[in-house]
C-alpha cells in the first residue's frame, strides 16, 4: 500500500508544469532524472542499499531500474514532444488513475483478468476519463484515449515499463484524437 500511495507522489511533475512554463518542468525532471539515473546505478550495482528501498523493491525490479526511474524519464520525453494540456493530462493519468487501479483492484477485486483484476482496469478507465473530461477534452477523445490508455496499463510488460508506456500512449492518442481526427 505505501509503494502505491508513493507512486501518488508522482503528481508533482504534472502539477509543477501545470503551474509554471515547460522550461521550468522539464529542468525539475532533468534534475529528477540525474539524481535517479545515479541512484539506480548505485542501486543495481550493490554499492547503495537502503532498507526502505529495498522493503519496497518488487522482484523484478531488484536488476533493474524501478518504475520511478521510468516515471521521470516518461514525463521527460512527454513534455518534451507533446503540447502542454496533453502532457500534463497523460501524467495525471499515470500519476492518479494507475495508484488508484492498483489499491482499488487489489483490495476490492474478485475477476481476475490478463494477471490483473477487471475492478482495477475499469477504475483506471473511469478515473482516466474523469481526469480528461476535466482537461475539457471532448467526450470522444475522453473515452478513446481512456481505452488506449487502460489497454496500454493492461498489456504492459516487461521490458516496457507501465510507468513509461501510459503517459506516452496517452499523450499521442490525445494528439491524435484531437489534432488529427479532431474528435
């Protein structure tokens, strides 16, 4: 559960970008990324142990970075190419709705689906469309992106992290819905 609300915390890059300019936002994540890209090494490499860390560190995550490291990296390359609305949008999806899912599947999930549960991938959804709807994006765009976006949480694996594949699946369904198709 605290691995979970931790990933909450996550919600300070979108909100620090919805406050202030992209330059602003991304020198915070490029700072972000240095300290982190150093501490995985540390970490991996056995020369940095920290008991909470490591309490907290799932086991595929004990060779390899953990999923703050691709949060950081995520929100880098998704202010980086995408408009701000859409950015900050598809973080706040990665940063609520993916926590959420996670607490809210765990604790009240009974269908198991595709190694998850089928309360977490609908919460995931209907907060993602929430976030949207709250973005003002269109009802159309809402609810396609919200799918893209709970597909991509869902199918993620491993080599591809969920922490970097939502907010840019997100992101460039979002460009897509509203730029291309303007839906």
């Amino acid at each position: 559960m605290l691995r979970k609300l931790l990933h909450l915390s996550a919600i300070i890059i979108p909100v620090i970008y919805l406050l202030t300019d992209k330059r602003t936002a991304l020198l915070v994540a490029t700072a972000l990324l240095a300290i982190l890209s150093i501490f995985e090494i540390l970490r991996i490499g056995g020369w940095l142990r920290i008991g909470i860390v490591r309490k907290y560190t799932k086991e595929g995550e004990v060779k390899r970075p953990l999923g703050s490291f691709f949060y950081v990296l995520s929100a880098f390359i998704t202010m980086a190419v995408f408009e701000k609305h859409i950015a900050i949008a598809s973080l706040f999806i990665l940063s609520i709705s993916d926590p959420l899912s996670s607490i809210l599947g765990s604790r009240f999930g009974r269908i198991r689906f595709l190694g998850k549960t089928l309360e977490g991938t609908l919460t995931f959804f209907f907060s993602s469309m929430v976030i949207l709807l709250a973005f003002s994006f269109g009802i159309y765009s809402a609810v396609a992106c919200a799918v893209v976006a709970s597909l991509t949480e869902l199918f993620s694996r491993w080599p591809v992290d969920d922490n970097l594949s939502i907010p840019l699946a997100a992101a460039a369904a979002l460009t897509l819905f509203t730029k291309v198709l303007c839906i």
